[in-house]
C-alpha cells in the first residue's frame, strides 16, 4: 500500500514537473517574439489653463426669456454671459494647440438643445469679436482628436506658437423660435491642449 501510495505521488510530481516546464518554454517564447517598443521620456512642453473668477467653470440661465440672436449677442447684463482665459506657457514645445469644450449639464436643463444658442466671442485688442456664431448645442458623437469628450461640445480651437493669454466671453439664451415661453440651461466650460 505504502508503495503504491508513493508511486503516484512520484507519477504526479513527474507530470507537474513537465507541465511546469512546458509553460516555461512556451513563456520563453512568447516573450522573446513579442513586439519590441522603444520607449522614449517624454517632456514637458508647454501648459494650457484655463482661468474664470467666479465659483463655476460655466454658465448657467434661469427662467430664461426668448430672446432674438441681435439682441442677445450685445445682452451684457450679469449673469448673462461668462467671462474666461485660457493662458498657455510654452516651455520647451514650438506650438501648442488647445480646444474649448461646453458640456450640457443635463440635471439642470429644460430647454432642447435645439432650442438654445450658444455663442463665443474672443476679445482682439480691447474689443469682443465673434468666434462662434450663434448656434444649438451640438454634442460630439465621439471624443475629438485633442480630447474633447464625447457628448460636448467644441466651441472653438486655437494654434499658439508662443505664450500668450487669450479672453472669452460665453453667452447662452433660449432661441425666439421656441416653442418654450421660457427654461433653464446650464453648460461648464472645459479646455484640453496638447503641446508639439
């Protein structure tokens, strides 16, 4: 019996002894045909930030009134629009590009997004011109190349080739061809960049 007993534990030591070895060759294998990749550092180039003095990144509207797209681009009421920057440093990059991003906040929405409009205007020597023209709010079906995350969207994108602060002002306001007397919508504003 005691013979017997120590002939299968000598069978099963064996077999797990070559299964084991079989898994190290096939290991060794597959380790030296796997693809090689060069790995380089990666340095800082350059920083993109985005800068606004109130408590939330974005602009949110109340018991919004239809109003015409003539009107509302000169509305400089507070409240009714939403001021930033975006300061971009570069280091040791040549250019970098950024993107602004809106995304809807949807908990506190009760306008479509047909039924809004979203406009952007740039500030070129001391005055605000247009960026973005009037328009509904069109979400990405997809994250966009620099990052802009699906269901957003692109308000706007710029090249720099050298350090520099750019000023925004957003406004947002219910479309007069509604079919709502009135609605809340609020966006945040967001911006990604990438430096080369």
């Amino acid at each position: 019996m005691e013979k017997k007993m120590t002939k299968k534990v000598w069978i099963i030591i064996i077999c797990l002894f070559c299964l084991f070895t079989v898994g190290i060759i096939f290991g060794y294998k597959a380790f030296k045909n796997r693809d090689r990749k060069i790995v380089e550092k990666e340095e800082k180039g350059g920083t993109v930030v985005l800068n606004y003095a109130t408590n939330f990144s974005g602009l949110t509207i109340v018991n919004a009134q239809k109003t015409a797209d003539s009107i509302a681009i000169k509305d400089v009421t507070d409240g009714k629009y939403f001021d930033f920057s975006i300061a971009v440093d570069l280091e040791k990059a040549k250019n970098v590009e950024y993107e602004i991003f809106a995304t809807k906040i949807a908990k506190d929405s009760t306008i479509s997004d047909d039924d809004i409009r979203i406009y952007l205007e740039k500030e070129n020597s001391g005055t605000y011109a247009q960026v973005l023209a009037p328009t509904k709010y069109s979400p990405l079906k997809k994250e966009s190349e620099l990052g802009s995350k699906k269901g957003s969207m692109v308000l706007t994108s710029e090249k720099k080739t050298k350090s520099s602060v750019d000023n925004y002002r957003l406004r947002v306001w219910l479309a007069d061809t509604s079919l709502l007397e009135t609605g809340n919508y609020s966006v945040t504003v967001s911006v990604v960049g990438k430096a080369s």
